[in-house]
C-alpha cells in the first residue's frame, strides 16, 4: 500500500490506514533483519531501535520513523 493510496480525499491519513501504514514500515524493516543486515534493539528508554550492522539506527516512533545514528 502507498501513502497516496492511504489518503482520503481530504488529503489526511484515517487511523486506520495510519496503523496499516506502520504495520507495512515493520514489515518493510523484518524484511532488513531477515535479510541480516539490520537487527532489533531495546535502546535505554525502553523503545524499539532498527540498528543496521553498517552503524544506522532507526527510532520508530509515534509520528514516523527517526535516524538516531
């Protein structure tokens, strides 16, 4: 599913296709970590971190994803 093939016609995402918006990014993110290039870690506050072996790191958040590294 696309983000555009998520709008409404008010241009704005419903929570609903919010939620299956983020359930396709972890999806798209396992794939990197199936793939062994990526691997999930728990970071001092206690939040999911998407850490790539090349040295990334990823936050996914509440509002989107965020690079920390």
């Amino acid at each position: 599913m696309s983000i555009r093939g998520a709008q409404g016609d008010s241009g704005t995402t419903s929570r609903v296709d919010a939620e299956a918006l983020r359930s396709e990014i972890e999806a798209q993110c396992q794939s990197l970590v199936d793939a062994g290039i990526a691997f999930w870690r728990i970071n001092d506050n206690g939040d999911a971190e998407l850490q790539m072996v090349s040295g990334e790191a990823y936050l996914l958040g509440e509002a989107g994803v965020t690079r920390c590294r």
